[in-house]
C-alpha cells in the first residue's frame, strides 16, 4: 500500500507540473485538469485512509 501511496503522489506531482508550465506558458487551464486534480487528491485522501485504518 506505501508504493501505491507514492506512486499516486508522484503522479500528483507531475500533473501539477504540468499545469505549472502551462501556466507559465500563458495558456489556459482547461475545466477538465481541475476535476482529475480533485481525482487525484481524492484517491490520496482514500489510500491514506485505508492504509491507516489497517494498521
């Protein structure tokens, strides 16, 4: 379950630098990139969650 967990964090991060450059580019953030960030984050927020309860 910790590798998932850091799997799922590196992916986070990557996204998110993805977005930076965008933003850095002057492009707009498409609608779409803010509902898979709160994906993302809700599926960290799960795994943590259950990896604690089952300790």
């Amino acid at each position: 379950m910790f590798y998932f967990l850091v799997g799922i964090a590196v992916l986070l991060l990557v996204y998110a630098a993805v977005l930076v450059i965008f933003l850095r580019k002057g492009r707009k953030i498409p609608p779409a990139a803010h509902l898979w960030l709160a994906v993302l984050n809700g599926l960290i927020l799960a795994a943590v969650l259950a990896w604690g309860i089952a300790r």
